[in-house]
C-alpha cells in the first residue's frame, strides 16, 4: 500500500484500571466508538491501538468509567 494512503495509528494509554480489568471489559466499552482495537491489557493499565482517530476523541471524552 502506497504510504501516502495508509490511515494513521493511534495509540491510547489507560491507567488507573481495576486490578480485574479484562480485555473483554475493554472491549465492551470502546464497542461503541470503534469497530477495531487492538489492546495490551497489563495490571492496572493498557493500550489500546486503532486506525479510527474519533474514537479516542469520543470514547475518551466519554463520562463511561471502565469498571
């Protein structure tokens, strides 16, 4: 794919998550804002990676608290 073309990444760190957390928690909330993410859940954190830029603009601003 010609460089020039290819949507940019973003990356998002989550910290302050419950000890508890899993993926599928995260998962469950960023459905709403992003149809692919990746995530790398580590205890108490994680980063969540997407080729949709609006998804951190409106699940961040989002009053929802992963639980």
């Amino acid at each position: 794919m010609n460089p020039s073309r290819r949507r940019p990444t973003c990356r998002v760190y989550i910290g302050g998550l419950p000890s508890d957390t899993r993926v599928s928690d995260i998962e469950r909330f960023f459905k709403n804002y992003a149809r692919r993410i990746d995530i790398l859940l580590k205890r108490g954190f994680a980063f969540i990676v997407s080729k949709e830029i609006v998804f951190v603009q409106r699940g961040l601003k989002s009053k929802n608290m992963i639980s």
